[in-house]
C-alpha cells in the first residue's frame, strides 16, 4: 500500500518534470543525427493502415529491410477511423512516433501543411520521379517540397448485373455518360425482376465518393484554389451540370436511403433468392437482389458471384454471364474522371532514425515491392509497373478509370470537411431540392471558410 | 445473486446514515483520502488544466505540431454562444437526455415491481435476461442493433411488414426524429439493467407488509405506491436518476457507432459528437475544449437543485 | 438476500390469476431483453450469405463454428483477453481499495474540506470525455506509460472511483461503529475487530462496486484508443472495434464480427457467474440479513 502511494506519487511528479520539459520547446535533435543507414540492432516502425497490404508484402519489407540495414522493420497496423486520431497524438512525440507512416490521401493536405512529415524533395527523383502518380505527388506538396509520395492507388468503376440489363433491353454497355444516365433509369422503370424498391443504379444519397464523379465528369470540381485561397466551386454552371443528372438519377434510377453511405454497396447486386424464409413456403421477401447496377471500388468483385457450395460451406463465384464490369464512362466517350482512392506514405518529422526511414522508402519504391503491389491486385504508385496488375477485365477497368481519377482538394482544411460530414449532407439534399443552385451556393459557402482554416 | 447485492448495495449507499460521525479532530480523514485524491489528482489533473487553458487558446492542429497557441481570452466561448447551432445541439440533448432518462427510469421501476410479483423462476429468467444485457460490450451491443434496424435486411423492418405494415425498406435512421427514437430505444435497453436492479435492490429495503399492501392491484394500489413505497425508496430513485441523466446528457459511444450506420451527422448531433468532430475530426481542439467545459457547467447547472438536496439529507 | 429468496418462494405458492398474468408480462420483458443477445449468439453460428438474406434466420440450423475459428486463427484473441483480464483486475482491485478507504473518511469523520471533496467527486464524472484525449496522451507519454496496462490502469482507476466512493459510504455509513468497538471492548485488536465485523457486513458493497469497476474497465474503449497504440498491447473493445473495421474495409463479414463480439461478452458472464458464486457464500448471507 505505502510503497504503492510511493510510487504513485513519484510518477505524479515525474509527470509534471516531464510536461515542465515538454513545454519548454521540445528538444531539436542534434543535426546529422539518425541520419545513418546502418540499422544494427535498431528498430523503427512503420504504420499500415487498414488490412489493405497483404502479409506477403510486409514480410518482404521486413525482410529486405533486415538485408539492407541490419535492423528490424516494426510494422504495425492502424485502422482508418482512427488513424486521424492517432497521427494528431503520436506524430509530434519524438518518443513514440512511427518513423514512416501510411495515410489517406485526402489526409495528407492536413497533415502535411503542418510540418508533421520530412521533407524527401531531394529523393523524389530517386523513388520514381515524374513516373509516380501526379494527383497522389501533389497532395503530398507543400510550396514546391515534397513531403509525401503515393503509395498505392484504388479505382472505382462500374459492376453491372448483364442479365437484369439484358431482360431490360440494354445488351451493349454505355459509352457516354448519357448513355448511362439513361439506360439506368430505363432499366429502373422496366424492374424486369419485379422486384420492390428495384433500382437501376443503386446511388446512397451520401455517398459522395461516387457521386462526386458526376461533377467531375461535367469538367466541375469541389473547390480550387485562386490567389493563394480556396473556394467552394459546387456553384460553377459545369458543377451544376452534373449535380443536375445526379438528381435525375436520384429520383429515376436509385431507390437508395437518401443517408445511405459509400459501404457494402455489393450486397445490393447479389441473388440470394435461393435463401429460404422462415417457414419452406415464405414467399415474402423471397429474393435480396436490390440493384443492376453500382460502383465500387475494385476489390468488391471479390464479394460479388453466384451463390454456391464448396465442401459445405456457401461461397460465392463471379460469373462472366451474369456479372460484368465498366469505367464510369464520360460526357466525351473517354472514361470519366472518379474520385481516387489510395494512399500516401511520408517520414515523420520526428522521426529518431530518418536514414533508416529513406531506406525503408526506397525499398517500398523498388520494382520488387511495386510489383508485389500490383499482383495483389493494389494499383503500384510507379506507373512504369502497372502492368504487374494482370490484364483480367478487372485489371482494365482499374487502369482505365485511374488513369482519369481526380483527387479531392488538396487544401489544408480538407480533413475537416470530411469530419463534419459537408459533402455526405450536401449529397443527401441533392434529390429533394428544387433549386439546386441556392443548394450548391449554400455548401460553397460552408467550404470555403473549412478549407482555408489550418 | 449478483443482482440481489448490487441492488442492496446501491439502495444502501443512498439511504442517509443517521450515524453519528466521529467529531474529532484528527489527520486520519486526510491520510484516508490520500489514495483517491492521488490517483484523481495524477489522472485527471493535468488533462483537465489542459482543457481549461485550451478553451481560451486558438488550438489547432498547427499549434498540435509545436506551433506557439495564441491566448485569446473567451473568444471560443463566445464563438460559441453565437452560434446558433450550438443553442440546437444543446436543446438537442437536453430533450434527448430528458427522454433516454425518463424513459429508464420509467421502465427500470416497472421492471423491479415486476421482479417483485412475478413468479421465482420467471423472476430469475427476467435477472438472467438483463444479467446478459448488460454484460454485452457497447461495441458489440451497437454492431447488433444497427443491424436489426437495418433498413435492408433488419429483423425490425421484416417483423412489421409481416405485421402487415409497410415497413418493408424503411430507413429508421433518415429522419432525425426516428434517429432519435432508435439511439433512446438503445440507450435504454442498456442503462435499464442497472436501474432495475438498484430499484429492486431498494424495494428489498420496504418492510413486507407495506409492499403487500401497495400490490399494483387498481388504482389504490398505485396511490399506496405513490405514498408509501416511493418515499421509502426516493434515495434510490434520486441517486439512479441523477446517475442517468450525467451519462445520458453526455451520450457519445451509441450516438457514433450509430451515425457511422446513417443518418446526416450535422442533423443527428448531439454533444458528444459534436465535442468529437470539432476536436478529433477538424483538430480544433480549443473550441472543442470550450464545448467540454460548456458541457460540464451545464450539467452541474442542471443537477444542481438535486445535488444540493442529497446533500442535505446526506448532512442530516 | 435469503430474505428476497424467501418471500418469493412464500409468494409463489399462491396460485392467483394476477400472478400469472405478471408472469406472462415478465416473460415477455425476458425475451425482449434477451433477444439482442441471443441475436449475437445466433449470428455468429451462420455463415456471412446466409446473415446477407433479406429474410432473417432465426435459428441456427446448418450453422457451424466456422466464424469462431476464423476469429481465433487471427491469434490476436489471447493476447487481447489477457491484457483486458490484467487490466480490469488491477482497477478492480486499487479502486475497491481506495475507495473504501475514502468511503470511510467521508462517511465516518467530519472534517473541514469534506463537503468540497463530495462534490468534487461527483462533478468530475460530468466532465466530457471526449475532449481529453491529447493531454491524456501528453500525460502518458512523458512519464513514459503508453502501451502499458499500467497506464490505462491509472486512468481507469481515476475514472470509476468518484462513483465507486458515492457507492461505498452509503455502505460504510450503514455498519454501525459501535459494532466494532465493542469486539475491541471483547479484547480483538482494531485490525481484527475490523476483519471480523466490519469487513462481511461491508462484503456486499464491495462486491456491488466490483462489478461496476469490472464493466466499466471492461467495456471502455476511446481511452484506450489513445494510450494504447502497439498492435501488441490491445484491449479486447479494441482488439473488437479493430476486427470490425478490418473487416469492413474489405467487405464486413457480420457472422465473424457476431462471433468476436460473442467472445468479448463471454468473460463478463463468467464473472457474474463467478460472483454470484462468492455471494452465496456463508461469509456473506450473513451480512445481507442485516
């Protein structure tokens, strides 16, 4: 007992010493410092978000690492609700940092802009140069420096039931957005499954990381920057173009909830009418087929199939006949610009060890590593070695729809613009409203101030 | 039973002592209280300096990554008190703690009377069944309730339509208000084991033949219930609901988990998360930490007719 | 409590329509309270394409303990059960300590301070803790105690123990002092005096305040979040909440995410059951009489 009081107190006051030090400044570490590529018997971490890197690609990179410098590659994985939390507390605690770390790429802007991340511009030609992603680069820049590079890239496109299309008529996939606009809404009118609530393009009213390529495609975008300052520009005549065919496609082609977020949009393209009710002769609800037509990004085909039974277990299998695939397509025929997904990856600034932390990038931004990537089905951040994603329909339509995808401003206020939900709400009040101007005006004016405020 | 003693426990806790204390004047309180006060002072000490001196700083991100934070008085407090959206997510949860507490008291009593006439065994499967309630891990708790409200595949929806009700695809979530009546239906599933039993724990304490003689049987009954019992358990009660509405006023968990599911954030928030999304999402710590201690003088403020009255007879 | 035990065995000997008809109702509330738990249980025994059906299945025929083996082949189960185990029985058991401790100094003595001392504890549990998490990370992190159980320990302790006090002095105020002094008049020391009376009749209070220290520990999960950054040091909630968002970044996998959670809920029963056993004890029916 008094020996606990003892120590409690000692930590007590060994709390308020350190926290006296902390605030003095912090403490500088000394120049050249860390600056060594000999890793003997040193550690450094590296932060993976989400279970996207398969167990094949980090136990290369602890191995090559281990070869290269002698030391050991801690890798830990993070989850993306939480990693905005975890990089505000950690990346400025020299003690505790993650010497490398990935993140979002809409993140990066936020982060970046205040100087959490190591200035690597003398290395950027090294990694790959211009041969990396563009968008991902820029959305690591600050005043011409570079602080975080692309790590890998994700796509969305198009999956599409071809039997539910065909019974309605369509047999050829669009090639305009037009097109598409209108054969989706057809197939909705026609519900040739005669099936409740059946929409010819399952769209949630939140779900503006699809959505958000309608605008694109119109040559729209969210914001941009004049005179050094952000501005909303959902109010442009090219914005409004395209928020005015997503309205159409709310109200004639989706019967998603106007609140319906960007998850799990597969289930809605999947059969399960042999699934019995509750009694043998339910006849209820008999089928759970709710859509023809989604986006997705391209992993979801793993999730998308026939229903099936393999050593008694239900599986499913992705069937030519019955599933297909397409980019989005745009006003001009070409694939239409969508919202990019991916990653970007930096040094701390804090970071103990920065040579060995330049190692560890220089190994993600090897050939080996980068077509490791693309065999697990990861857009490579280096486009010299895209090829490594296969040439399956899924590899094409990935390529294809990247090649025109857009990032979301790379303003330093973004990341709040995602917390407060802006876009999810402007998006949910697309469907119902009857000026869409006044609607788009309204927005512009909650982000512009958000964007610009560090 | 578990159940039985927590009760006692809590029943007993509130019940005023009578006691004569021991007048002396002596270290020993002081040396008693030592270990407590250590662990509060260490624990909670700093991080509620930290949000006081933040509250009148503008604290950012920059400011997160050693950027010098500029004292600017109450200008946070200020901000918010002109806006109007803070005035709606404070009435927001003040009717939503209203609610959510009401509601659980409200059951939470109905549910010990119940335990108190219903048959043993059906007694011991009604303490079982809010035994597990209440074991159940708030993540996990979320994870199912979202989904029997699922709007697509949810039990809810399936039951009504089979009821005949055209339910079949309903959104619970889109609209604010069912929002609401959904996260209330939640927080009271939860927070009803405890009350319960506390109340159940209390109703142990009420002499035998009072309660036979208030048995729920007409309106006399309810009038005797009225009269007899509720004073006799009123420490109970006062404690339980003060307990609620401190937590329910302050509701984050079952809120989030539940806006993650749907919903539009800005219509459906309530102190929590909003306290959640200005700190942790738009790292604007020194306004969050305004709303925290906002937060903390509203709830003293509405707990503070109560409080003073537990302590008087806490005095007496 | 054998005197609740009592009277409801008196009473249900009385066959009367009322008495069924309460037993009818309190069925029904049973089952209502219960159905989100057994939902749990139930879907984790089905596999994802069955849960992915329009049309619920409420009963698991068919099912299999294929998710539970899924969960356990991720071997991040066990090293998340000990530290939540370790976790909860230090808080269990500093709380239960100082906040007898305190219960006894604000409910036996009279001292200047003591009223100040009584609201303070009460409006420090109003503090939201949503705001807190940096400087409790700051806190951690320079006296060195993140990604320790020590450290979410600390924190735990401070937050369960302002209720854990208001619990116990109800309980202290309750056992007469006299009782103890008079066994010291019969020649027991004050150390004695104490583990012989004072300490069974308080048994129930403890055990009371126990079990919200236990739920509370167990259960909490944005604390954690923060001081708790190692992959190798998770608590269960977070090894959950990691297991759920894993799965859903890919495509959820409901009957796995039902079967973690089942998991989780598991050892809190035990503990109830636990419990339960140690208040049937002789030690303690004995104080509950009183």
């Amino acid at each position: 007992m008094k020996r606990k009081i003892a120590s409690v107190t000692a930590l007590a006051l060994a709390g308020v010493l350190a926290l006296a030090a902390c605030s003095s400044g912090g403490t500088p570490a000394p120049a050249g410092a860390g600056a060594s590529t000999n890793g003997k018997g040193k550690t450094i971490t590296l932060w993976l978000v989400g279970a996207d890197t398969p167990d094949v690609a980090r136990q290369y990179l602890k191995d090559e690492f281990a070869k290269e410098t002698k030391g050991t590659l801690d890798i830990q994985q993070q989850d993306w609700g939480d990693i905005v939390t975890k990089l505000t507390t950690s990346l400025p605690d020299a003690n505790n940092t993650p010497d490398v770390t990935e993140m979002g790429n809409t993140q990066s802007p936020t982060f970046t802009n205040v100087g959490a991340f190591l200035d690597i511009t003398n290395m950027y030609q090294e990694l790959g140069g211009s041969k990396l992603l563009q968008g991902f680069v820029d959305a690591g820049k600050v005043d011409g420096k570079n602080y975080t590079l692309p790590y890998y890239f994700g796509s969305r496109y198009v999956f599409y039931r071809k039997d539910v299309w065909a019974k309605a008529g369509i047999t050829t996939p669009p090639t305009t957005l037009e097109q598409f606009n209108t054969d989706v809404a057809i197939i909705a009118a026609k519900n040739p499954a005669k099936i409740n609530n059946f929409s010819g393009f399952y769209l949630g009213g939140q779900d503006w990381r699809d959505g958000v390529s309608w605008i694109f495609a119109n040559g729209g975008d969210i914001a941009k920057q004049s005179g050094g300052k952000w501005v909303g520009t959902l109010e442009d005549p090219n914005s409004l173009k395209g928020l005015t065919q997503l309205q159409a496609i709310y109200k004639n082609a989706s019967k998603a909830p106007n609140d319906a977020k960007d998850s799990n949009q597969y289930i809605y393209l999947n059969d399960d009418d042999a699934i019995p009710g509750a009694t043998p002769d339910d006849k209820a609800t008999p089928v759970s087929l709710s859509a023809a037509t989604i986006m997705a990004p391209g992993w979801a085909h793993w999730s998308i199939g026939v229903k099936g039974k393999t050593d008694g277990k239900v599986t499913r299998t992705w069937d030519d006949k019955t599933f297909g695939v397409f980019p989005l397509p745009g006003v001009d025929g070409k694939a239409a610009p969508v919202f990019a997904g991916g990653s970007n990856i930096g040094i701390s600034a804090k970071s103990k060890n920065p040579g060995l932390a330049k190692t560890l990038l220089k190994i993600i931004f090897s050939k080996g590593y980068q077509e490791l990537l693309g065999k697990n089905g990861l857009g490579p951040a280096n486009s010299d070695y895209t090829a490594s994603l296969g040439n399956d329909e899924f590899a094409s339509a990935l390529v294809t729809s990247a090649a025109a995808s857009k990032l979301t401003p790379a303003a330093p206020g973004w990341a709040s613009v995602e917390a407060a939900g802006v876009l999810e709400e402007f998006f949910s009040k697309i469907k119902d409203s009857t000026d869409l101007a006044a609607l788009a005006k309204e927005y512009d004016a909650k982000l512009t101030p958000m964007l610009n405020a560090k | 039973m578990t159940a039985e003693t927590t009760i006692q426990g809590a029943a007993l806790s509130i019940a005023p002592s009578g006691q004569p204390r021991r007048r002396r004047r002596s270290i020993t309180p002081y040396l008693l209280l030592v270990p407590a006060t250590g662990i509060l002072v260490l624990a909670m000490g700093y991080p509620l300096v930290w949000q006081v001196i933040t509250s009148m700083q503008q604290f950012g991100l920059a400011q997160q990554f050693g950027q010098p934070a500029p004292f600017v008085g109450f200008a946070n407090y200020i901000t918010l008190a002109t806006d109007p959206y803070m005035w709606t997510v404070i009435a927001r949860s003040i009717a939503f703690c209203f609610a959510a507490a009401g509601l659980t008291m409200l059951i939470g009593v109905l549910v010990a009377l119940l335990m108190q006439v219903a048959p043993r065994g059906v007694r011991i499967a009604l303490q079982i069944s809010l035994l597990l309630a209440w074991a159940m891990p708030v993540v996990a708790a979320m994870t199912v309730w979202n989904w029997l409200f699922n709007w697509r595949s949810g039990v809810v929806n399936w039951l009504l339509t089979r009821l005949g009700l055209p339910f079949d695809g309903h959104n619970w979530l889109q609209d604010p208000l069912s929002f609401y009546a959904v996260a209330v239906i939640i927080v009271v599933w939860m927070s009803v084991p405890f009350v319960a039993f506390s109340i159940y724990a209390g109703l142990t304490q009420v002499p035998d033949e009072v309660l036979e003689a208030a048995q729920m049987d007409g309106a006399r009954g309810a009038q005797r219930f009225w009269n007899i019992v509720v004073p006799i358990i009123r420490p109970v009660l006062a404690i339980v609901l003060l307990l609620q509405v401190i937590w329910d006023l302050r509701v984050f968990t079952q809120i989030k988990l539940l806006q993650d599911a749907g919903s539009i954030a800005s219509e459906t928030n309530l102190l929590g998360t909003y306290i959640y999304q200005l700190g942790t999402g738009s790292s604007n710590f020194g306004l969050a930490s305004a709303v925290s201690i906002f937060v903390l003088i509203l709830t003293i403020v509405i707990s503070a007719a109560y409080v003073r009255s537990m302590l008087k007879a806490d005095e007496s | 409590m054998s005197r609740v035990l009592g009277r409801g065995a008196r009473r249900s000997r009385v066959r009367h329509p009322a008495k069924i008809a309460w037993g009818i109702v309190g069925v029904v509330v049973a089952l209502i309270w219960v159905f989100p738990v057994y939902w749990m249980i139930n879907s984790s025994l089905l596999s994802n394409v069955t849960l992915q059906s329009r049309t619920p299945t409420f009963l698991p025929f068919g099912g299999s303990w294929d998710n539970f083996a899924a969960v356990f082949a991720g071997g991040t189960f066990f090293p998340a059960l000990g530290m939540s185990v370790a976790i909860a029985l230090i808080v269990v058991a500093f709380c239960l300590l100082f906040a007898f401790l305190g219960a006894l100094a604000i409910s036996r003595f009279r001292f200047r301070g003591r009223k100040g001392f009584v609201l303070a504890i009460l409006f420090i549990q109003m503090l939201p803790a949503e705001g807190l998490f940096i400087a409790q990370y700051k806190l951690m992190a320079s006296v060195n105690l993140l990604n320790t159980v020590l450290g979410v320990s600390i924190l735990y302790i401070a937050a369960v123990v302002p209720f854990t006090i208001w619990m116990l002095r109800g309980f202290v105020a309750g056992i007469p002092a006299e009782l103890e002094e008079a066994a010291m008049v019969d020649g027991l020391s004050r150390t004695q005096a104490f583990f012989r009376i004072t300490f069974p009749l308080l048994a129930p209070g403890l055990v009371a305040s126990g079990v919200y220290a236990f739920l509370q520990a167990w259960n909490e999960f944005t604390v954690a979040l923060v001081v708790l950054q190692d992959n190798a040091d998770q608590t269960l909630p977070l090894w959950l909440r990691g297991f759920i968002q894993a799965s859903a970044s890919r495509a959820t996998d409901w009957g796995q995410v039902m079967a973690a959670s089942t998991l989780v809920a598991i050892p809190v029963i035990i503990f109830f059951l636990f419990v339960q056993g140690r208040m049937t004890s002789g030690l303690v029916s004995g104080a509950v009489k009183g």
